[in-house]
C-alpha cells in the first residue's frame, strides 16, 4: 500500500460506550462459557483490544457496530467507560453486512498436530481455540503412510472410558500403533 493511500486510513480512536449500539441484525452468537472466556481475555490482555479495535458504521448518524459486538459487550461487563474503535464512514447496509460478515467468516484452519504437540498444556477453549470432540460414531479418517496421528483429547475425567474406548476404536480400525502418553 502507497504511503498517500495509508495516509487516508481511519485511525483507531476511543468512543464513549454508550454512543455505540451494536448491529440489529447481527446474525452472530455467543455461548455463554465462551462469552465469559472473551471477558477473562480482554481482562487478561486489554490491549488486544486495542489491537482489534470495533469497527463501527455512522450511515444512519449513529455508530453502529459492524465488527467487534462480542469484545462491546465483553466491555461493557467488564465496566469500560470508554473503547476503541474505527469509524468506516461512507458505507451502506449491504457494505455494513459484508464488512460484519467477513469480521467473523472462517479464514484458516488448525494445525492440530502442532497443537497437540505444542500447545495441549494450555487453556486452548478459554483462548478460542475449540478442540473438536470425539463424536459417538467414527467417521472415516484418511491417513497418509508413515504420518504420526495425534489426538488431543480434552474431557471430564467421568468421559475418559468412553473416549478410551473411541480412540481403540480407531486404533483398531486402520492398524495403528497407539502411544500414550501422559502430558
């Protein structure tokens, strides 16, 4: 990007909470566990707020979220007067839709064998990161020769029978080695 161009960007700035309403069509949820995992993050780490400032439409003459609802909120429990946010002025509600949809779309995947070899001693579900669970039924599974499979299980210790028994289940299945270990 041209220096004249980044120039011409809107800057991140701090708007009082309650001038900011969020979007009333927002088709995006929040489950409650995971709303209350977003509120200990941005209170363990504020300035990843800052980071990812709201971004907020003024087309109808007041600021409307279009990006960031749940960190608002998250905000507004954690009793922030103020927070930052990016006004993109000139939008229409199709522009507001687009831009609220691509805030939240699904861009990349997990290496789930980086993070079952590198990250399973940390509290991936209160950072965002869902680890998949183990499903009553196996579904098929595709392994490509001489690749390690790795399972990151994270469950009750009352599940831990019935995911055992899943992950034989699967063992058997394709003829796997199955190494356990206790990290």
């Amino acid at each position: 990007m041209k220096k004249e161009e980044q120039a011409k960007l809107p800057k991140v700035e701090w708007f009082p909470i309650g001038k900011i309403k969020p979007h009333p069509e927002n088709p995006r949820g929040i489950t409650q566990r995971d709303f209350d995992n977003l509120v200990d993050s941005i209170k363990e780490d504020p300035g990843l707020f800052h980071a990812r400032p709201l971004l907020l439409s003024d087309r109808t003459g007041e600021l409307i979220i279009v990006g960031g609802d749940k960190r608002f909120r998250a905000a507004k429990k954690l009793g922030w007067k103020t927070v930052p946010g990016i006004i993109l002025s000139g939008l229409n509600e199709i522009d507001e839709k687009r831009v609220l949809a691509k805030d939240n779309g699904k861009w990349g995947e997990w290496d789930w064998d980086i993070l079952a070899n590198s990250w399973s001693d940390y509290p991936l579900g209160k950072w965002g990161i869902h680890v998949p669970e183990i499903n009553s039924e196996i579904k098929e599974i595709k392994i490509k020769p001489y690749k390690k499979i790795y399972f990151l299980v994270i469950a009750d210790p009352d599940q831990a029978i019935e995911v055992k028994s899943k992950i034989q289940q699967i063992v058997e299945k394709f003829d796997l080695i199955l190494e356990e270990s206790a990290n």
